[in-house]
C-alpha cells in the first residue's frame, strides 16, 4: 500500500480477522458436540485475488486492494448475517451474531477510503 490510512485499515482488519477466527475455533467445541476445524486453504478465488494484488502496479494497489476486500466482506456478512438468523448451533449464532456489526463497520471504513467513483458501484 502507498496510503498510511489503507495501511491502517488493513492491519484493523487483519487483527479482527484473526480475533474472529480464534473466537469461532473455540466455539467449534464443548460438552455436546465437536465440529470438523474448516479448512485453512485459500480458496481458488481467493488465490486469484492475491495473484491479482501481487501483479497490479503499485499505483493502483490500494483500489484493488479495498474493492476485493469489500467483495470479502460482502461474502463474509452475508454468511455470518444468514447464519446469526438461522444457524441451528446456540455458540455458533454467537459468534456470527457478534461478527456481524464488526463486519458491517469493516464495509463502511474500507468505502470511506475508496475513491467516489469506485465506492459507488
């Protein structure tokens, strides 16, 4: 990143991030139950929006950066919004409940950073 606010947001997000995770790893057990630890591979997808920052030009950085971090943030609220309202496990809504109001904070600081024209499409 070129900007110290970009900078900024995305160290913000990646400490919420890994707080968030760690919150849901240690909900994924208890006296009743155990659920299978998802993944840590990178999805195809996201695997091609890091390919995709690693070769923009420098000066285009941050655009990229904070409009895939929206589509990001977009899946991620979407999934933990469903799952606050529909999840069938009490621990899980919780946790996805809690991220909720964090994730849609994430989404307004990262648009406020986009240039007008990229934040309104």
């Amino acid at each position: 990143s070129q900007r110290s606010d970009v900078k900024d947001y995305a160290r913000r997000i990646i400490s919420e991030s890994q707080t968030s995770q760690q919150t849901l790893m240690a909900s994924l057990s208890n006296d009743q139950r155990k659920i299978a630890r998802p993944s840590t591979r990178l999805s195809a997808e996201r695997a091609s929006m890091l390919k995709m920052l690693r070769s923009t030009p420098r000066g285009s950085f941050d655009n990229l950066y904070l409009t895939q971090s929206a589509q990001v943030q977009q899946g991620n609220w979407a999934t933990y919004k469903g799952y606050a309202e529909d999840g069938a496990d009490q621990s899980l809504k919780q946790v996805a409940g809690n991220g909720v109001p964090i994730i849609e904070q994430q989404l307004q600081q990262g648009s406020a950073l986009l240039p007008s024209s990229l934040s309104a499409n």
